[in-house]
C-alpha cells in the first residue's frame, strides 16, 4: 500500500477520532470543517492506508478486579532473529501481557503484565514465563500508580506523515 501522507485535515481527523472513535461522521465532518461524504471518504482512506488501525474501548483494568501492573525485563541467552520472534510470537498470545516491547540496551523484552494480585503474577511466571527456553533472566517491577496513561499519538508531533 502506497504511503499516506496526511495533510491538516486527515491530522484533524486522528486527532479527533482519538479523542472519541464513537463519534458520528456528522459530528466529525463539523469538528473538522467537511461536509460529512468528504469526511466519510477520508475516514476510509485513513483505515485503508494503515493510519488508522481500529477502534478499541478504553476499559479501567481496576475495575475489572485486575489491578496489578508489572514491568518485566527480559533477557534471552540468544538474540538471532530467529529466537526473538519465536519469543515474540508466543508472548502475543498470553493474555496477561498488555504490552510489549522489543528494546535496546541491556533487556531485549519490556513487557506490561496486568494480573488480579502477586499470586496471580508468581503463576503466570511458573506456569508461562520461565518455561520458555532462552530466557535468561526476568526483572520484574511493580507499579505503585499509574500518573498518566495515553491511547493517544501525538499527531501534530509527526514528520511529514
């Protein structure tokens, strides 16, 4: 797919739809200054070209009695492609982790795991995490608060895309 290069309005457009994916085309097509059909089209262009990925509801992880949130680092033994994508692979499936992240530095894994409480993370540690071969050493860090979470890509900050 050839690469979509956004001007003011389809920026508008992102920056409004994440603040409120539910919103109506009509309600869009006035935030942004269209008629809604136009709208409507670069709504569709923007999903088409990769822009925008999905619409999600934003859920309170307290509120769905899982309010513990753990940083883990991980160490594999072996960093060949091969090994990170097979580490990769099977972490996307577990539930549990909310993040993931592949890093530099002296951890190749930062992943956000959401549990109910510690018991919860010492299974998904024993049951999952430190079965898989090539992990080397896991760095767990638990969060205290959460002081600011964002759904949000800070549009107006990108280059040209």
């Amino acid at each position: 797919m050839p690469e979509h290069r956004l001007d003011d309005i389809d920026r508008r457009i992102v920056q409004a739809l994440q603040a409120d994916g539910r919103m109506s085309i009509q309600d869009l097509a006035g935030k942004v200054g269209l008629s809604p059909s136009p709208c409507a089209r670069r709504v569709r262009l923007l999903e088409e070209a990769g822009v925008i990925k999905g619409y999600v509801a934003v859920v309170d992880q307290d509120k769905l009695g899982l309010p513990v949130s753990v940083f883990a680092s991980i160490k594999l033994e072996r960093q060949r492609e091969e090994e990170l994508d097979r580490f990769a692979a099977i972490v996307a499936r577990w539930p549990e982790v909310a993040d993931c992240y592949l890093m530099t530095g002296p951890r190749d894994y930062l992943l956000r795991i959401i549990v109910s409480d510690l018991a919860a993370y010492e299974r998904f540690l024993k049951d999952k995490l430190t079965r898989l071969d090539n992990v080397a050493s896991i760095e767990s860090s638990f969060a205290l608060g959460q002081v600011k979470r964002s759904f949000s890509v800070p549009v107006e900050l990108g280059k040209g895309a």
